[in-house]
C-alpha cells in the first residue's frame, strides 16, 4: 500500500474509501467477502494509529 511507503494519510483515506466500497459491492455469500472485510479493519486500525480516533478502532474491530 502506498500509505506505508510514503506516509501520506490521504492514500489511507482513500484506500479505506475503496475498501468500504468493495466491501459493500460484494455479495454476501461470496468467498472473497472476508478478505475484503480483513483489509478494511487493516486499514482502520492503520488510520488509529496514526490518528489515535476510537472510532477507527471501533470500526477495525
């Protein structure tokens, strides 16, 4: 991911921005969901420690 090489919190916005769309482009019996689920709580606990907001943390989880 971008944001890990260069640090800049918009890439990680945007990736989360993605994420939540894949996610919900995704059926719910599909065997990919999980995996797209696991990335976007990645992303957020990302976006928590770096911006320290429990709301991110709460979404991760």
């Amino acid at each position: 991911m971008r944001f890990n090489r260069i640090g800049d919190l918009e890439d990680l916005q945007k990736a989360i921005r993605y994420g939540k769309e894949a996610v919900a482009a995704t059926p719910q019996d599909h065997p990919n969901r999980a995996g797209s689920r696991r990335n976007l709580g990645t992303m957020f606990s990302m976006m928590f420690d770096r911006i320290r907001d429990l709301g991110d943390l709460q979404k991760a989880i």
